[in-house]
C-alpha cells in the first residue's frame, strides 16, 4: 500500500467541495479504514470510520452523511445487512461497496441490493479517488 502521509503525485488536488461531505467508512479492518480515511482527508473530505455494522447504525442518524463505504465481509453482521438498513433508514445515503470477494454472483448481489458501487480490494488510489468522486457526482 503506498503511503498516503508521505505525498504521492497521484492523489488528487484539495477539492473545495470535499470540504462539505461526510464519509462513514466502516470495515471491521483497522489498517484499511485507516488507509481510506486518510487518503479521502488529505483531498478534503471529513471521514468517521467505524469497525461494525451495529457501530454504523448508531452513526448514521447523528449526522448528515454524503457517502457510506463499507466492507462486505464482517464478524457479526454483512455490509448486506447495512445496505438493507441503509436503504429503509436513509436512502439519500449512496454506498460503496469494498470487497476482496468479487466472485459474478457478489457482483449480482452488490448491485441487487442497489449499492452505488463496488471497489474491489486491493485497489488503487486512483480506483478509490475515482469511484469517490463518480458515486458523489451521481
């Protein structure tokens, strides 16, 4: 994994706009969420990260979130379960979908259960600045 705290010439400029939106990153490994919300800080956006899908839940409601990412594969609950929630509770809300399991048949589910997009670890900066910027410009 590059390292986002020492400067890479493939992160984006600050984006005036990434000042105003909330991202809730939730994934039960530390190091990655970590990563994410580091690189999402240094173009602008304010990110909160969370280990569990119950954590997420009790997230949401307190603030105005403009993008939820979550991991697919968690010890308690599914990134399913929060799509499922998400969508009853806060539909506004799009979420990205991180996985290292992207067999045909998840890639189904992730779009049946109208996930914005899929981010399929290990992924790139530019796969994650890009799919950031497309799923909030929708």
């Amino acid at each position: 994994m590059p390292d986002p705290e020492k400067g890479d010439p493939m992160i984006p400029s600050l984006d005036p706009a990434a000042a105003k939106r909330n991202v809730l990153i939730v994934d039960d490994e530390e190091r990655l969420s970590r990563f994410v919300s580091i690189c999402l800080n240094r173009v602008g956006y304010h990110t909160t990260t969370c280990r569990s899908v119950d954590e997420a839940r009790e997230l949401l409601p307190t603030e105005r979130w403009s993008l939820v990412m979550t991991d697919l594969v968690m010890p308690d609950e599914t990134g399913f379960d929060l799509l499922r929630w998400i969508g009853e509770n806060c539909p506004e809300v799009p979420v990205i979908v991180l996985t290292a399991h992207s067999t045909p048949a998840v890639v189904k589910q992730v779009a049946q259960a109208r996930a914005a997009a899929l981010l399929k670890k290990p992924f790139s900066l530019e796969e994650l600045y890009k799919t950031v910027s497309d799923t909030l410009a929708a």
